[in-house]
C-alpha cells in the first residue's frame, strides 16, 4: 500500500446533546458526534480485511498509540463506510485522525494519518 496515496478530510456534526436521562457512565453528559472523512480508493481498503481507524484524544498530536481508537471495518458492498457516530463526554476539546489499513496475506498495512482535525464539545 502506498503511504502518500491517503489524503482524507475529516467532517463533524454534533446530532444532540443528551440530558442525564441518557448521560454516560458517572452521569457525565455526553454528546453524539458524526465524524465522517473522504473515502479511501485502495481496493483493500474496501474488501474484507480492511477499513479505517478513527484515532481521538483531549490534547494535540497525541501518538496513535496513546490515543482512544475506533474501528470502522468493511462490511460489505462496495467500499467500507466512510462515517461513524461516537458518543463522548462533552466539557473538552476532541482532537481525531482516521487512518485507512488493509490486509494482504495476513499482514495489516495502514495509511499515514489525516491531519489532526478537532472539534469543541464545550
């Protein structure tokens, strides 16, 4: 897989706020975010084996490996979603990159990650 062929742009959308009816552990309040990117057009990006990772922290140009991650795999059909819904805490900053992988014979082949987009749950 090509390292420099991954250019992705990050969308958000805030869908709602929850009250404490549905808050998250603790009684935190929480909201939903849509985060969506551009979608990826390596064919093992869209096959079984492969998809996105959504990488997201509360401070800047965290590494990969420290940050909370999210996997978005392909499911079916024609490409792997290029969307997802997470529910986070709000009262911070939100800091994300996605990052495309693959598999070919049993080894995992990831993309460079997007620039680091961010969004205010405050």
């Amino acid at each position: 897989m090509k390292k420099n062929i991954f250019c992705f742009l990050l969308l958000f959308s805030l869908l709602a706020l929850n009250s404490c009816g549905g808050c998250g552990p603790n009684n935190v309040v929480t909201k939903k975010v849509a985060v969506s990117w551009a979608p990826n057009r390596e064919a093992l990006v869209n096959t079984t084996g492969g998809g996105y990772t959504i990488y997201y922290s509360t401070q800047s140009n965290v590494a990969l490996n420290l940050a909370t991650s999210v996997k978005v795999p392909y499911v079916s059909g024609a490409s792997a979603p290029t969307s997802t819904v997470l529910e986070l805490p709000s009262g911070a900053d939100y800091y994300f990159k996605v990052v495309a992988y693959s598999t070919l014979d049993g080894e995992i082949f990831t993309s460079i990650p997007s620039t680091e987009q961010i969004i205010s749950l405050k």
